[in-house]
C-alpha cells in the first residue's frame, strides 16, 4: 500500500497570527497536526514543539517503527511509543513554560497518525480530530477532549443543547499545561482507497456534516485543491480561528492483495457490528472489540466448541459456514456474520452445543479476558453492551412468559403486562455519544 498526503494551514479570517501547525514525515509515516494555545506567540511555539518533540522522539525508534510496517511487530508497540511521544512533547512544553513566565500554561492540541504498513495508529490529545472515509462514509476517530463533549458523554447536555452552548473552546486536555498528559490511541486498519483527514478545530467548527465532508474527501481532484476548498469554506463561514487540514490517501501497490485484506478487514467488522450485543458501537469502538479479538482458521470438519465443555469465547464468522448440534442432532445452521457462544462472556455455564465448520472457515475469537479488559477501560462500550444485554433478556422473558401462558402456566394479564414486544424497547440512551 502506498500513501499520499498534503496539508494546508490558514491564519483564517479573523486572526492576525497562526498557532496551528501540521508535520508530514513520509519517510516515518507520520502526520500531526497541532492546534496552539497561550497568545503572544506561545501557542505557536507550543505547537511547533510539540510536532518536532515527537517526530525526534520518534525517530530514534524508527527500527521499531518499520518492524512493525513489516508485520515483524505488533502494531500496540508503536502506539505506546506514539502515546510517550506526545508524553515527552507535553514536558517540553511544561519546561519551556516553567522558565520563562511569558509562556507559562501554553498548550497545545495534538492529532497524529502513524501509518506502518497497513495500520494506522492514532495519537490524540484536545480537541483536533482524525476522520476516516471508507466506501462513501466518514466517522470520526477521535473524541473531543472538551467540557461540551464530557457533558454529553455524562448526559448534562443533549448534543443540541450542546450546539448553543458557550463552552465550545473549553478544552479539558492538552499537551503542555502540564508536565504530563493522558494520550487517546487506537491502532486500526488502513484500506486502499481509505481517505483520511486531520484538522484543527478551525475547520470541523463549521464543516460539521459527515455527508459534507465525505463528498469532499471523495473529490477526485488532487489532496491540495481538497485542502484549499475545506479551508475556503471554513473561512467563507467565519474562519474565526486558525484553520489546518492535512489529508492522507491510500492507494493499492497490489489489487489482489489488497481487494483480499479490504474484504477480511470489512467483513470482520460487519459481523461484529451484526452481534446484537455490539450493535450500538460505533466504527472506532467495533476497532477495539476487533483488535481485542484474534483471527482463527478452522479446516471443514474441525470442532470449535463441543458440548458440555466449559465456555470462555465469543466466536464470530467471518468466512465459511458452521452447523449446530445438540445431543448429536444439527439444530442450527450458521454462516458469514453470524455468532455464538456470547453468553460465555458472562457465566460460567458449559457449553449447550457442538460446533462444527461444514467448510473451510475463518472466525473472530473474543475471550473473556479480553471482553472485560475493554469493559474496565472504556464505559461507553460497557453501557451500550449493557444496554443491549439488558433489552435482550427483556426480550428473551417475553418468550419466557409466552410459553408459560400456552402451557397454562401463568395468565394472561401477566402476559400482557410484560409483553415488551407489544408495546416495543425504549430508543437507545446513546444516540449521538
């Protein structure tokens, strides 16, 4: 896979000085951009510093860094160097800030991607952003370290409410202020034909529509024009900050090799997102169940799970099929994105069946380990598991109930009274979080 990229900064059309700063380093994959803070020059500097702070640092690990490209090293390497990276940058701030007072408390924002073969692996501080577009869609990667975004994730403010809010500019994390910072990574896969934008806040304060930014990303013009008419609109509308885009494309050096990735890497993520369990995760949180899960081949014939055994897995299908039995009669047939095994995340309890591919198959592994560790560190992905877990079992005892009253077990006002699927499931507590 080949890449290109090209970045653009604009002072904007209200301010007098640019603080922002962007860093392309092809020869490291590495792209940053850099939204400085402080007045009298001292975001730029902080800016400034902090790009060349962790490009040095990065540098003197390049062995590891092109390890890791050649699939010899794992790409969560990288990302703890790229989190100490922009450690190592926010103490150099601290210090420079420290000796002379004129700068004391300047900061910067900080959105950089490493892209090591066929991973990208994120860096991100503040509220600069990382978007991917993908087959005619765009999501955001990075979440907004900003009071507005905290009020929302903590439900003090609906994301409209939020839109009129004065706090826009209040941001909750930088690299600088102090001697040290918490730095957000996430490593993910990077497709040919994947385009990919970093930008200061100049720019996604007023191209806000993901359909808005998909259509420009997708322009078939070259990075440059794209750069120019992102920064146009952004100072057409306001411009009343700094404005920096720095876009990254990949292109295909192999189509086959690269038509065979793009296919498992959609296809993992499809299947997951068809779990009902996973099924309120958004792109960067179905990266993470994905990244914590391992890729398994089973020949046709091969046992998955047996019967009584004791259960600690999630399987997902990516590829083939699988058939299911019970007491040695097939009771279920499963193919490309379906699942079982998900209740082994939660009990203990043996397993209820035997699995066996009918074909050659591929299948995604989620062990219970792992599940909990994503749990404990990310609450938005344990609140909407919860969620869903919680509807589902609503779900599973209206079945319950129903049996019960066909057999004349219970009657039919306590049916009724629990017939959620009558009355339908509350609309999740998530949107737009």
């Amino acid at each position: 896979m080949n890449v290109i990229a090209q970045g653009a900064s604009d002072v904007g059309s209200v301010r007098k000085h640019n603080e922002d700063h962007f860093l392309v380093d092809p020869e490291l994959g590495l792209y940053l951009v850099c939204d400085g803070m402080g007045g009298h020059a001292a975001g730029d500097i902080a800016s400034k510093t902090a790009a060349d702070t962790v490009r040095s640092y990065l540098l003197q690990r390049r062995d590891l860094l092109r390890a890791v490209a050649a699939g010899k090293a794992s790409p969560d390497e990288a990302a703890t160097y790229f989190r100490q990276a922009i450690q190592a940058a926010s103490a150099a701030i601290y210090d420079i800030g420290r000796n002379d007072k004129s700068k004391r408390g300047m900061g910067t924002t900080c959105v950089g991607l490493l892209v090591l073969g066929g991973k990208g692996i994120m860096g991100h501080v503040g509220d600069s952003r990382l978007y991917l577009s993908r087959a005619g869609a765009v999501y955001q990667l990075s979440e907004d370290h900003t009071f507005i975004q905290e009020a929302i994730r903590r439900g003090m403010l609906t994301p409209e409410q939020a839109e009129a809010s004065p706090h826009h500019n209040l941001v909750t994390r930088a690299v600088g202020p102090n001697a040290s910072v918490l730095v957000d990574t996430l490593v993910f896969d990077i497709l040919p034909g994947d385009t990919l934008l970093l930008s200061s806040d100049g720019l996604h304060g007023y191209v806000k529509d993901h359909g808005e930014l998909s259509n420009a990303m997708r322009r078939p013009e070259d990075l440059a024009t794209i750069c120019k008419a992102l920064i146009d609109t952004a100072n057409e509308r306001g411009g009343a900050d700094n404005i920096t885009t720095l876009l990254i494309r990949a292109v295909a050096s192999d189509e086959k090799q690269a038509d065979e990735r793009a296919t498992r890497v959609t296809a993992e993520l499809a299947a997951l997102g068809h779990i009902v369990l996973f099924s309120e995760l958004d792109m960067k949180e179905l990266v993470k169940v994905n990244n914590a899960s391992s890729h398994r081949d089973y020949a046709k014939g091969d046992v998955v799970v047996r019967e009584g055994e004791e259960a600690e897995t999630l399987f997902v299908i990516v590829r083939g099929a699988a058939a299911v039995t019970r007491g040695g009669t097939q009771v279920a047939l499963l193919r490309a994105g379906d699942h079982f095994g998900e209740m082994a995340l939660l009990s203990r309890r043996p397993r209820s069946a035997t699995v066996h591919c009918l074909k050659d198959s591929q299948m995604l592994a989620l062990e219970r380990d792992a599940f909990f560790h994503i749990m404990r560190s990310d609450q938005i992905i344990a609140g909407k598991f919860l969620w869903r877990l919680a509807q589902t079992l609503s779900l599973r005892l209206d079945d319950l109930y129903a049996l019960q009253a066909l057999a004349g077990v219970a009657g039919d006002t306590i049916v009724d009274r629990r017939d959620t699927k009558k009355y339908g499931l509350f609309p999740s507590p998530f949107e737009g979080r």
